[in-house]
C-alpha cells in the first residue's frame, strides 16, 4: 500500500470513529431530554366545581291596577311598604332592598287595542329588588312569599327578565386555592414541575 493512501485511509478512519461518537454522544443526550420530559406535567384545560352562591338577586313584580291615577298610585306604594315590611320582618336589611320606578300602562291611550274597554283604564307594574349576601334568609323569604298574596298583593310570574339571580363573587380566592392545589399535587411528582403562565 502507497504512504498517501495509509494516511488517507488514517484520516477517513479517525473522521468516521469522530462522526460516530458524536452521534452516539448526541442520541444519548437526546433520550436523556425526552425522558425528562416524560416526568414533567403540564396542567392546561378548564376546571368545574360546584360552590354555593354567595349573593342572591330577588325580584319581586306586584301589579296594581285602578281607574284612578293618585289612587294607582297611593296603592302602588302601600304594597311597596307592605312587601318591605315582610322581608324586614324575615330578616332581610332595608340596605339589601331597593325599588323601581313602576311602569304605568294607561290603556285608553294604546293605539292597539281588541275594540273591548278595559275595567282599569290604569295598569301599573312595580319591582321590589333584594340584592343580598345572605343567601339562606333570603331563600326561606322566598318560600313565605304567599302571606303577601293573601293580604292582596298581585304577584307577576317570573318572566324572562325577572328571574332570580345567583352569584358567586369570590371566584379568585377559588381560583388561588386551585393553582395551590395543583401545585401541591404536582409538587409530590419526581419530575420538573411547569409552572402556570
């Protein structure tokens, strides 16, 4: 053999023993990180829990109707004063109410109508809102609304617009309380633990 062909075939055999270790040292490492990522968590997605309401938004729709509209209106606020006076009775706060302008319909004066006269020319709509924390008192009002029936006080159905609302406003004391959760439940992994971003 030639000396130029010995040291060509040297230096072939040095680049060749080089090019495989350092594949070899390069597929190594990458198992080793792709292990690693098998004892990592990544914690992503919605989570759902139930909790209990913590404030309660109730209205009350009373109407009242007369062919007379001082007396129309003289009714309307004897059973706002009526209405107040059972939930303070229940234990509701006269901070916790509220009330609306009513809404008066004088039904002579629609344009519409079936031709029949009506029998109270003045028709009017009042709401009584509670808005409170106290979830439970309110609750136990609601199911004793019908004393109030009984003394007189015409109740509107629950339409679309008056229903009753729950809320629940601590949703970032939730929200800290789950993140410390999963971070306790992920701080027992023996991998790396991802923190939320």
């Amino acid at each position: 053999m030639n000396p130029t062909n010995k040291a060509n075939a040297l230096i072939l055999g040095i680049s060749i023993f080089l090019g495989l270790t350092s594949l070899g040292y390069l597929l190594g490492r990458a198992a080793i990180d792709f292990k690693e990522y098998e004892r990592s968590v990544s914690v992503k997605g919605l989570s759902e829990r139930e909790l209990p309401a913590d404030v309660v938004i109730w209205p009350i729709v009373f109407t009242e109707s007369n062919n007379d509209l001082s007396a129309l209106y003289n009714s309307i606020e004897a059973g706002k004063k009526s209405i107040e006076a059972f939930l303070i009775s229940k234990g509701i706060a006269v901070a916790e109410i509220s009330h609306s302008l009513p809404s008066i319909t004088d039904k002579s004066a629609q344009e519409y109508s079936d031709g029949q006269k009506a029998e109270f020319r003045y028709v009017a709509i009042q709401t009584v809102t509670v808005y409170s924390s106290n979830v439970a008192i309110v609750r136990k009002a609601m199911t004793e609304l019908s004393e109030l029936g009984k003394r007189g006080i015409a109740f509107k159905g629950e339409d679309f617009q008056n229903q009753t609302e729950y809320l629940f406003t601590d949703l970032n004391k939730i929200k800290g309380s789950e993140f410390n959760n999963t971070r306790n439940c992920l701080s027992g992994w023996n991998g790396n633990v991802i923190p939320f971003r």
